[in-house]
C-alpha cells in the first residue's frame, strides 16, 4: 500500500509541475517578451481566454483528484461513505 502512495504523490507532483509549465508558457514567457500590454490584450482574444479556463479547470481537477480517485477504484459501501462524507448528507434508515 505504502508503493502506491509513493506513486500517486509522484504522479500528483509531476502532474502539478506541468500544470505551472503551461501556465508559464501561457501567462509568463509572453509577459517576459511583450511586457506587461499582452495583459491588455487578453480581454480581446478569445483563444487566450479559453485556455486560461482551461488552465484553471485542470488546476481545480488536480486539487480535487485525491478525493475522487478513491472513491472510483473502491467498493460501493466505501464509496457511499465517501458521498455521505463530502455532500455532509448522512441518510439513517
């Protein structure tokens, strides 16, 4: 189980590092070229938008996969206690 964890933390770490590389990429380098009027500019052009949104999506899901991740490789009496955990909804029968 410990190889695993070992495993899940490196994915998770390799995924954030790449997640900063793109937003470097985006965000960064044209800043380092331009200066700061390609800021200016990102109001009018779509595609910057779309993959800034993009960009805070994957971030979001990379912050949220260790919540959901167990619940999809588990049984489903641990998954409903999971549910029952996160939405704070405890249904007593």
């Amino acid at each position: 189980m410990g190889d695993k964890r070992i495993m899940i933390l490196i994915l998770f770490t390799l995924a954030a590092l790449f997640l900063a590389f793109a937003t470097f990429c985006m965000f960064g380098l044209p800043y380092m070229l331009m200066g700061p009027r390609v800021f200016d500019q990102l109001a009018e052009r779509r595609e910057q938008q779309l993959m800034a949104g993009l960009l805070l999506a994957a971030a979001i899901s990379l912050v949220l996969a260790p919540f959901f991740a167990t619940g999809l490789i588990s049984d489903a009496g641990r998954v409903q206690v999971m549910v029952e955990t996160l939405t704070g909804f405890i249904d007593r029968a």
